[in-house]
C-alpha cells in the first residue's frame, strides 16, 4: 500500500514514515504544507494521505481543505485526518465533505501502531473511521437518540468507530443475525432508506455526532 504524509511538525512526520515504513507500506514521499501534499498526490497517486488538520499558514483547517480537494479531483485516494484535538465539527465536515475513504484520528493513536494501520487500511479499503475517543465523549456529554434502545446505540457508536458487523458481534458477543437486525432497526427508526447514491452507515453515524454537538 502506498502512502503519503502532510505534516508539520518534522519529528512527528518522521516518526510517522519511519513507523509506517517499518509495518511494510510505501511511504512515497512526506511533506510539511498543502502544497506539497496536493503535488505528491498527483505525483504519486496513493492509496491513502495522511494529513494534519493544522498546517500553514494558519494553522486552521489546512488539512480539511486539502482533504476535500483530494476526494474531489483524486476519488480514488483516502484520507486519514489527524489531529490533536477531540473535535466533532472538524469529524463531521469531513464525513460530509467525503463520507467515504475517510478518517478521523487523534494523534494521541498514533503510538499504537496496530491502531494506526488497522485506520489507514479500513480507509484504504472505502469505509469511514472516527476515532473512539469523539465516540465517548459526545456519548457522555448527550443523551441518547430517544428512539434508540441502549443495544441499537452501543452498536451504532462501534459503527461510528468504524466497525464491521463482525467486529460489532465480536465486541458485544452477538451473533451476525442480531447485530444486522440492530441496524437495519437503526436506519429504520433513523429514516435512512436504501438508496444507491446513499452511504446508510455514514448517515447514521452524522446523526448520531449532531446530536450530540448542537
């Protein structure tokens, strides 16, 4: 898998390559600002960009504005958002802007290496990642969607981790049968209809982060 990485600070952006390197990947080339990442998207063509929210000039939300213009003009190539902040709005404009091949994780994850592959890959592969830590704290700070069940909410905050049915009924010990029923209950109750130009899991997990950030 070949990766690139914008990011700023130079020891983290190092430690970044030389971690993903170690683990097998391709890491094509790492740069410190936008510019440089949008070039070495082109250039290189990657299967993911790892990218920092903060970067210069402003060190505002460079990397979501980078984000946005890779989804649009290289669709094919995910992007894993770091940041070093717990916050839901930055988490939410990404999954809108993009709601697929897209990440959102804490640079606090980033020394648990299997934690940082298992994103990068899951983005690799089309899904979205949020990182558990937005799920937890939104969940104490909200109460639940009231139509929800405590089970339907557990399996959609693991969903809003990025989880596969599977790893739902592992986490939970369900079989496949009850976790699908608990989404299926979830889009229901939810109003999300199957639609082809429509990602359910996402619309869910969007609504489930607004109602717990407004």
């Amino acid at each position: 898998m070949r990766v690139v990485i914008a990011e700023d600070e130079a020891l983290l952006r190092e430690g970044l390559a030389r971690l993903l390197a170690d683990a097998g990947l391709d890491v094509a080339s790492s740069v410190g600002d936008p510019a440089g990442l949008l070039r070495a998207v082109v250039s290189y063509e990657p299967d993911v960009a790892i990218v920092d929210i903060r970067m210069p000039p402003t060190h505002t939300d460079e990397g979501l504005v980078a984000a946005a213009e890779i989804h649009r003009a290289h669709p094919g190539t995910g992007v894993l958002v770091l940041s070093h902040h717990v916050d839901s709005a930055y988490a939410m404009r990404l999954l809108q802007e993009a709601p697929q091949r897209a990440g959102y994780l804490l640079k606090d994850r980033v020394a648990d290496v299997s934690a940082l592959l298992d994103a990068v890959h899951r983005v690799a592969a089309g899904d979205c990642v949020v990182d558990p830590s937005i799920v937890s704290r939104l969940f104490a700070r909200r109460r639940a969607l009231d139509e929800l069940s405590r089970r339907e909410l557990e399996v959609l905050a693991l969903v809003a981790e990025g989880r596969s049915n599977q790893a739902i009924c592992d986490r939970l010990f369900l079989s496949t049968k009850t976790v699908e029923g608990h989404i299926r209950q979830i889009f229901l109750k939810l109003g999300l209809r199957d639609a082809p130009e429509d990602h359910r899991r996402v619309l869910a997990v969007l609504t489930y982060l607004r109602s717990r950030d407004g």
